[in-house]
C-alpha cells in the first residue's frame, strides 16, 4: 500500500469510530495489504487521536492464545494503543451504544513501575518492571462489520481496542503465580468463561517481554505508570444492553461492570 491508500484506510476507520457504522474489511480493497501498512495505519489513528488531545495510558496484546492464532493462521500475537478515554471506573454503567460490536475479555492487567525497553528484554527484566497487577475486563470491539476480520484487519483497528475497566485490588507479582491463577468470567450471575493465565503465551510475563521487544523495535519504550494488557484468559463474550459481567481471579480479586439498559422508544 503506498502512503494514500494507508491514510485512506486511516480516514476509514476514524469514520466508523465517529458514525457508529462499521466497514468492509480493509484487506477486500487493499489484497496487498501487509503486516506493516496495518501498523502504519493504526499509527496514524493514533496520531491523529493524540492531535486532538488524547494521551496514551498503556498498550494491549492481542492474539496470545494458540487458539486464537491458529484461527488467525498467524504465528505471533498483536498490539494496539490504550488511551486515557478507554478507561472506565468498575462497577460504572456504560452505555452498549459507546461501541459498535463490543465483546468482553478478562485479563491480568499490569502496571509497571519503571520503564521497559526492548529488544532484548528478557522474562526476569520484564517482571522486575511490574509495580503491580489488577484484576481487569477488556472491551474488545472492530470496527469491522460483523467482525469478518483478517490479521492485518484488526491490526490496523487497534488490535481491535474498545475500553479496559481496572479492578482496584493491587497484587505484587511476586504474590501470585500468573501461569496457574484461574479465572471465572460471569454474565448476569452464570459463568460463561474459565481459564487460567498460562493461556496467554504460557505466561503473562511472556506477553509483556514480547510486548517490550516489539515496540523497543520501533523506537517505543513501555512508560512508568503505563498499563499493559497481557492477552485475554478465556473466548470473548458478547454484549448486549443490560448485562452485567464480573470476572474472578485466583489471588487477585475481582472486576464488574455493568451495560446500561436499552432506552425506552422516545427517549
């Protein structure tokens, strides 16, 4: 893709973020498309979201179970940008319209206490950068109609970002063993999701060495204070108007958010 063909792809995007209308996949008009004009045109989204006041609070990895990358046919996990207007308080209401498609994901979110600069950040590196961890829910959500998303597609939509809702029990990582921590997802009281956190790359810590590797790559340093999504424990789970999900782990604590009703006609 040359430089006009990305920032119309770009354009595209932004548009469905301000309309609430999805699009066709960006790989149907662009067959050439590669790994590289997906990040250069999540960069200028972000750009552009910065340009206009929006600061950056942490990134997210996407695509971290072997499930999900052989359903993806690819062989490495994703990652997309956190800004600050993602974040929401837990046990808040939030409206089901702020998002197109959104979808749930638990996950053990990281803080870090120093920065973290790759390549070359090993397992043991990337652990002593954590000040703590949090029990959290990911709002996944594409702008992608119906989700028909190829890799290169939800690269460049973010790596598929909606919101992130921060638990507010901190844990030091050297107080729970993350591989085997367990994890219950709950919609309106019945469990719709298990699994523990060696689903993500064998290890959380793994995703954030590669998270801190990737983006050292690109000139990108993991900030103090940042949050660091590692990957999703268990399938995500849609939402709908109304619903009220919860999220357990072993050690950690818990996480709830609830999606307000759908207004009555007129209002």
């Amino acid at each position: 893709m040359d430089a006009e063909a990305r920032s119309r792809a770009a354009r595209a995007l932004l548009e469905a973020y301000e309309t609430g209308k999805p699009i066709d996949p960006l790989i149907d008009a662009n067959p050439e498309m590669v790994l590289e004009d997906s990040y250069a045109i999540q960069l200028i989204q972000i750009e552009h979201r910065l340009a206009a006041g929006a600061t950056i609070k942490g990134h997210k990895v996407g695509l971290t179970s072997a499930a999900m990358q052989r359903q993806m046919q690819v062989t490495q996990p994703d990652f997309g940008h956190l800004l600050d207007d993602m974040f929401h308080l837990e046990n808040s209401t939030i409206s089901a319209g702020t998002f197109l498609q959104p979808r749930i994901e638990p996950e053990v979110a990281f803080v870090l206490r120093r920065p973290l600069t790759g390549p070359g950040v090993t397992v043991a590196e990337a652990a002593a950068a954590i000040d703590f961890v949090l029990p959290s829910l990911e709002l996944i959500d594409s702008r992608i109609r119906d989700w028909k998303i190829s890799f290169f597609d939800t690269v460049a939509d973010n790596a598929s970002s909606g919101g992130v809702v921060l638990g507010s029990t901190p844990v030091g990582v050297q107080d729970v063993d993350l591989r085997r921590s367990g994890c219950v997802l709950y919609r309106n009281g019945e469990v719709v999701g298990t699994g523990a956190g060696g689903a993500v790359l064998g290890s959380p810590i793994t995703s954030l060495a590669w998270l801190a590797n990737t983006l050292g790559a690109r000139g990108v340093t993991l900030e103090a204070g940042h949050v660091v999504l590692p990957g999703s424990i268990t399938a995500s789970v849609p939402v709908t108007p109304g619903d009220t999900f919860s999220a357990t782990f072993a050690g950690i604590g818990s996480v709830t958010v609830r999606f307000a009703p759908d207004a009555p006609e007129g209002k």
